[in-house]
C-alpha cells in the first residue's frame, strides 16, 4: 500500500510553521513498512484542499489528510473532502453529543463554531480524539482509504500511534510485522561507523540498516521485517547485540532514550552525584544535565568559571598556573575538575576549558581546541581534542563529549582507570 | 505570480530529515509577497520527479524544485527536468572546466562522478553555487519558470537570498515592493497584543500584521506592500512606532536579532558585566548568553547552585535563611543576586530560584513558582512569578524573564528602580 501524505494550513504554505506532522507521520509509516511516495502542502482553501485530494487518488492506495478539522471558518477540510469525494455532510449525534458533555464537565456551554466538528462525510467511521474537540475520520472509497486527522501535533502523534498504524497494519493485504531499533551512536563520523559496520550482513537478520546523521549523534537504525514477532525479535535482538560490539561501548542511548537519561540513571544506581566547571561549553553542561526531571538527585552544582579570575577565586586554581600554561590547557582542566569536585564534595568533578570561537585561537590552540578533565575516586583524568565547527558546534560537541565521560567512567570505558 | 515548491529527496518521505528548506523558501517568497499554493515532496525516483514537475505546471507559473542536483546515482532532478519537459540534457562546458577549477584548487583531480553535475536541460540558465559543486538553473516554457536549487540548507539559504528573490521580482510584471519587518515581543501573551494593538489601522500604512507564536516570543510582523520605496519606509517606520508604543517597551529585538544580542550590546555599551546564579534554570541562562560570541567581554561566571549547600557555600546566604523561607524565595534570591555580584565584583548580579517539577510543588508554591532578583548599583529588586507549563517550558520562559531583566534594567523599565 503506497500513502500520500496531504498536510493542510496557511501557516505551512507561508512558512511559518515548519512542517512537523509531515515528518512524523512518514517516518511512523515507514517503521511499519508502508512507502510515503508524496507529500502535499496546501493552504486553507477548498479548490485546492479538493485538487489535493484528488489527486492524490489517482496515485495512491492510502491518502492521510492532517489539519483543517478545527471549530473556525477557515478549518474547511471535512467539507471539502466530501465536495471532492462527491459525499453529503451530515450531522453524526453521538460527536455531537460528546462534544456538549465535553464543555458541560468543563463547566462551559458548547460554543456554537464547535458544532461544525460534529458534522462528516456520509459513511464516515469516527477516530475519536481523547485530548480535543476535532475527530478524525475514516472514508473508503473504492480501492482507496481516505484518513483524516487533526493539525495539533500532540493529538495527531497520538491518533497515529494508536490508531492509524494499527488500522493500516490490518488492512494490509500482506501481513507483515516491523521490528525497529535506534542506536544512537556517539563518538564515531557516519563513515567510521559505516567501516566499522561493513563486515555486519543485516539481511542475514532478515533486516536493514540506516544511517541518520543527527549531530552530534549519528542514529543507525535497524527495521526488521519479517512474519513471525518472535523471529523478528529474536534477530532484532541478535543483530543489535553485534553492532553494539562493533560499535566498541559507543552507543550511547536507544530509541528515544537520551545520553542525558542514561547519565542520570547512571549517577543514581550508583549513588553518586556530579559538580561540574565549565569555560567554554558555558552552562551548557549543566542546562543539558537539568533538563532532567529529578537530576537534582545526583547534580550537585556547575560553576561556568567564565572569567580567569572566577578560575582562581572559586575552584582554587593558582593564579600563577593561568598564567605559566594558559587557561586553555591539560593542567587547568584537572585543577577545574578536581577543584569542584573538593569545594562541593561530590563523587566526580568534570571540567571543560577551550576555545569555542570565533576569536581567541592561536596557532598552538586554534579554534576548536578543547580540554576535558575528570576527577574521580580514582584519580583524575584530561585529554585535548581538536573539535570542528562553528561556535554553536563547538560548544554542543564540547558539552556532549564532557556528558559522555560520565557514562563512560561507570561503564568502565576510560582507558587510564581500566586497569585501577 | 503563483508558485509551487517541490522538494525532492527519500530523506524527506522517510520523515528522516524534517523539511526545512520548503518553509525558509515560503517564508522568503511570503515576504516578497508572492503566493505559494502548493508544496509537493517525493523521493528520489524519476516517474514521481516528472510527475510531480508536470502537475505543478498545470497549477502555478512559478515552480521551484530543490534536492537532487548531487554528483551521486541518487541524485536525478536534471535528468527528470529535461525528460518531463521533453528537452535534452545536454553538457555545459563552462561549468565542467569550473568544477575542474574548484578541484584541482583543492588539490585533487575531479572524481568522474562529478561530471553529471555538468548537464542540464538545453537552454537552462545557470545559476552558479560558490558554496558547492552543484550548481542552480532555470528552465522557461511559455507562461512558466522552472527553478532548481541544491538541497543543502546552506546552499539552498544564500542562492534563494542572493538570485532566486531578486530574478522573480525582475520577472514580476506588477511591481510590487514589499518591505517586512519582525517584531519580537516578550512578556504578552498573543491575545494580549492583539488587545494592545486593537485600535492601530495597519491599512492606514498600506500595510498586513501577522501573529507569529515563537515559544516563549509572539512575533508581530509587519508586510508593507507599495510602488515607492521611500513611501514604503517611511510607512514601515511609522507603524513600528506606533507599535513598539503600545507595546510598552516589550518588544526585546527585530528581525534576526535575538534578546541575548541585545543584552549583549548593552552591557558592552555600558561597559558594565553580569554573574548569575541560577538554581531552577539549570545553567540555562549562562547558556544562552554565552552562545553569542564575545560574551566573555561581559559575562563574568554563573553558578549552578542546585544542591542548598552549593547556595550557602559559594554565595554566602545564611542556612538558617533557607531553613526558615526555604530556598524557593524573595528573601533567597535576592541573596543569591547579591551574593554572586559580590564575589564577582560584576556590575550587575543576576538570580533564579523557583521549581520547574514536575516534582517539588506545594499548595503555597505549585510548580511553576519562580522568584528572579537583580542586585544593581541602584539596590535589589525581585519578583515573584506564576510560569505555566511543563519542565521545559517553565525553564525557558524563567531564563528568558530572568535575561529581559538585564534589558529592562538598562532601558530604565523597572518600576523600582524608575525614580532612582
């Protein structure tokens, strides 16, 4: 079955909004193994809302129509819809009805512009929306299933989730079952990774393989397909455990899992809490930690020690080393790391210092230089990388890197304390 | 001068990569007042490329396609081209010894599968891409404009900009000048705008308002259409003020500026730097400010005090006080304020403490409570606030107030410090 996607709104044909809904849907779609062949965009208009879908009739099996199902005047997709498809609009009771109790337990009368939602083409099976007044629907026509959902992209992800992708999934002549995984990979370029990977057969796993660059991660993906759900997952299973030996502890997180989850889920198992200092990332060490809920449980404190005298003044660092080395070293990075660590007493301290650009490097230290140093139970550790990019690049990979030390210090992945 | 935009690439029906490009491209041609009715996406597949080009020219005059001008198989837009409007693709010396030219620059001899990057429909108009090998062109059919761009963002960005805007105003027969301006405004909500600015006539000033939501910003935008440049302006410079008038001073930045820009630029022009401590925000507004490059011209450190002890030990504020008020409190952030301007020695000290949850609220201080300070030569001042939303909501908008305190305070827009 081959799906196009109609996504409608002004907002998309002026550029306002970028084109979210879109995305999400062909990519849940194409998880469950159904091919999006075109997207089409088009504003609140209903000759060009009927051109659409007709349109999209004469190329595709499956249309899935998102927007336009709102309480105003220019939500005209239910009507148009029914133009195009040459079908009555009619009044369905029971929507209405659910939508009066809607507002009565909200303790509101039903606005009168809502009374529109009620009303879909004749023969039209009902989605029903948990989280809002516009219900998608269903309409078959010969061949063709027509879908229809609401614009609002947290109802729409749900609707998708739940409903659509289990419809489609038994409507599908040829049953087939989808197993997919994300590892999200960290500390490897796309074409390391794709050498690293070119020995892994993935159609021995019944499976494919695709490359995402999402910086500074690159995602590969595993899509099973196959008939039986133990099978798939048994080779799911199978094949995700190779490439993650591959991949030698540089997979970082899965599916929607982040580094900055693991990281947490780290620190709590093992009791252990984090203080950082950070120069160059500029808060954007801690800011990524306390996106976290509850990471209050284990991040103790960040100093962003912009200044040179803020080095010295709040983590102790001599005066007379700044000056002697540069604050852009290996032995500022380690004094940075452990002195938070003993000012706040935490089990680790981990420390960034470098240059993040535009200005400020020099031949010794061009741009992008930047010193990582962790201080630990069991000693302190630095190295110096030489990062790419703009300022913005730089501080994210910078920030990243300096997480991703933490992950590594509990999984026993840093060289210099392997052998402690 | 109606347009289509097709945008080509399997990234994209694969809900892979997000398009972006199609909104900058409708933004850009909104802006210049030229209509986008329909945006098409398809793979990369030859039958669905000429189809998609043939459909677009039975509905608009204007047709620009972006993706698939690369050197790889994959890449097949110009080849589409040239079959869907029966015109062969022929080579263009010029390009060819360009591209041989930007090689051998770079010290390496042209891999041959470049060379394909060298054909294009007969009678195609290039338009030559300094930043990569792919070159843009325009083909014309009677009563139609085919425009091709490279996908890369970047690329897409500048020939846009620079070519593309500027050839469709040439070609436009009824010169329409438009001139556009974004307001960028903080701390109203969208309906309060609309309120604010119920009685300004834009018509008056030949000119559209559109209300743009940019969490936690509304934009105002302001579309001047008209034949005389000056007469343009000069209506553009009036209804700002107008605007920026009943807007009280909330309006934080125009266009591409952003508020931290703006921050920025006073502190350097007072010659005055800023220390924050942040508890709630996580390091959030260190962040911000220390994207914009050169801040540390001006920004002096932030500490992270998440933990109480952090609280007490590096800013100096009595246990007993967070024992008695607790540590979500006037009392507390103005000490916080205080605090790190005094072990900064910075002009100005910056403070927030609140609970962004979704744990940590109580009857008398739910989730979403967040006190900022601001220690100044002119005294402290705080305020308590009422932030809604999740997690991540209620950090961004407590960063954002804490950072519009900075403007504010050098615009003289405090109450409590207006008479001093």
């Amino acid at each position: 079955m081959r799906v196009e996607l109609i996504t409608i709104g002004n907002e998309l044909t002026s550029g306002e909004v970028v084109d979210t809904n879109a995305a999400f849907m062909a990519e849940l779609l194409s998880e469950a193994g159904l091919e999006v062949v075109f997207i089409t965009t088009t504003g609140d208009e209903a000759l060009r809302i009927e051109d659409s879908l007709r349109r999209a009739q004469e190329r595709v099996e499956v249309i899935i129509v998102s927007g336009g199902l709102g309480p105003t005047k220019d939500d005209i997709t239910a009507s148009s819809a029914a133009k195009a498809m040459k079908l009555d609009l009619v009044l369905n009771r029971e929507v209405l009805e659910n939508l009066k109790k809607r507002f009565a337990e909200g303790g509101m009368e039903m606005p009168i512009s809502n009374e529109k939602q009620a009303f879909f083409p004749r023969q039209a099976e009902i989605i029903p929306n948990p989280m809002g007044t516009a219900c998608g629907f269903i309409v078959r026509r010969p061949g063709k299933v027509f879908i229809f959902l609401p614009g609002v992209p947290r109802e729409l992800k749900v609707l998708m989730r739940e409903k659509v992708i289990p419809f489609l999934e038994k409507e599908r002549k040829e049953k087939v079952l989808v197993r997919s995984r994300t590892l999200k990979v960290f500390g490897f370029t796309e074409s390391a990774i794709a050498d690293l990977l070119k020995d892994v057969r993935p159609q021995d796993f019944s499976a494919t393989l695709a490359y995402l660059p999402r910086y500074p991660e690159n995602h590969v993906k595993i899509i099973i397909r196959g008939r039986v759900a133990e099978e798939a997952e048994d080779n799911l299973r199978k094949l995700e455990s190779l490439i993650r030996e591959k991949l030698q502890g540089r997979v970082i997180a899965v599916d929607r899992e982040t580094l900055e989850e693991i990281v947490g889920q780290l620190l709590r198992a093992e009791r252990a809490n984090l203080a950082v200092a950070e120069s160059c990332t500029g808060g954007l060490v801690a800011r990524r930690l306390t996106q976290i809920a509850g990471s209050s449980d284990y991040f103790e404190r960040s100093v962003v020690v912009y200044s040179n005298a803020a080095k010295v003044q709040m983590l102790g660092i001599p005066g007379d080393l700044i000056d002697r080395v540069g604050a852009v070293s290996a032995e500022v990075a380690e004094k940075m790391a452990e002195g938070v660590r003993r000012v706040s007493n935490a089990t680790l301290g981990l420390a960034i210092t470098g240059i993040a650009g535009p200005a400020g490097g020099s031949e010794e230290k061009p741009v992008g230089t930047v010193f990582i140093a962790l201080a630990s139970p069991k000693g302190t550790v630095s190295r110096r990388y030489p990062f790419m990019g703009d300022r913005d690049q730089i501080q994210t990979i910078s920030a990243y890197t300096a997480i991703d030390w933490v992950r590594r210090y509990f999984l026993n992945l840093i060289p210099a304390f392997k052998n402690l």
